[in-house]
C-alpha cells in the first residue's frame, strides 16, 4: 500500500487540510466517471486521487483568506437621555 508523505505532494507553505479536500474531491470526480462510463474501480478512488496529485495531472490553488478576526471597531453606542430599566423593575412612564 502506497502512503505518500503529504511534503512530497504539496508545497510547504500549503496546507495539509486543504490536500485532504482536494483529494477527497477528486476521489468523488473519479468515482462519478466511473458510474458513468460503466467501470468497475480496482483500485481505491482515494488512491488514485492521489496518484493524481503525485503525477501533477492535479494541483491545488489556495486563495489567501483575510483574516475574519480582525474587524473594524464598532462605533460607541450613543445615549439616548432615556433610562433603561434594569432587571426585575418596571419601566417608568
């Protein structure tokens, strides 16, 4: 059984999760060609997905994500005069 390094296929500076997406996607490609065209599969989709990936017939392309973390910070909450009541009191009228 074949077990590749994940280093061998990607770049150091790309990540292993996206890899396992990748490969998890083009096993699903390989699996539906198959139904189609009416095969019987020998060896696992897994596997040669990540023949694929291996040959370069594949290749991953990440798209640099802004960090969601950061967010603007929000504008101070403005006092409208009026008092709010606290838990347990009745609003004044």
């Amino acid at each position: 059984m074949l077990k590749p390094s994940a280093d061998l296929i990607i770049d150091p500076k790309q990540s292993r999760y996206s890899l396992v997406v990748g490969v998890a996607k083009r096993a699903r490609q390989i699996v539906e060609e198959a139904e189609k065209d009416g095969q019987i599969l020998i060896e696992k989709p897994v596997d040669l997905a990540v023949h694929d990936f291996m040959d370069e017939k594949y290749r991953l392309v990440e798209h640099p994500i802004e960090n969601d973390d950061v967010t603007d910070e929000e504008p101070p909450l403005q006092d409208s005069g009026e008092e709010t009541p606290q838990a347990g009191e009745e609003p004044q009228e």
